[in-house]
C-alpha cells in the first residue's frame, strides 16, 4: 500500500540562529504524524511533511512551545535550499 504524505508550509518568527532552526525542527519532528521537518532560518519558513493526522494548528502549537510564532504560509516558492540553512550574517 502506497502511503500518502501531506506538506504544511508555516512562517516562523523570533528564530535569530541555528540553535533556534534545530529547536524548532525537533520540535515539529516530536509531533505525532510529523515524517520530516525543514526549517529557513533565512526565509523564515518551515516545510513539514506528515501523514496528514496533525492540524496546523498542532504544528503551530509545537512551534509556539518551543518559543517561536508560527503562522501557514501563503502561496509563495517554497523550497528549502542549502543556502537556506545558513545562519543570517
């Protein structure tokens, strides 16, 4: 059986370095149904794949006690690069 992955796109506020992007990737990758988190420091956004079981409003309560604000994304590219992961000079 083929299993069915779902992507929430979530902008992400009050990350300043990449210990805040690992904090907010743990975070997100704690919550049940959560496969895999990306996390922008640069672009400020979160891609998480899931099973579809968790709300966004799960993910932005994940986000949120981790000490960080979330909000969804509207339509805008998406894409985490390498570049991304950088911290901000």
């Amino acid at each position: 059986m083929i299993r069915q992955t779902h992507r929430t796109v979530l902008l992400v506020t009050g990350m300043r370095n990449n210990s805040c992007r690992e904090r907010v990737i743990m975070a997100l990758e704690r919550t049940p149904g959560v496969e895999q988190a990306e996390v922008s420091l640069i672009r400020g956004i979160a891609v998480v794949v899931h099973d579809g079981s968790c709300q966004t409003a799960v993910l932005i309560r994940a986000v949120a006690a981790a000490g960080y604000s979330a909000r969804p994304a509207e339509d805008r590219d998406t894409r985490i690069t390498p570049a991304d992961q950088r911290s901000p000079p």
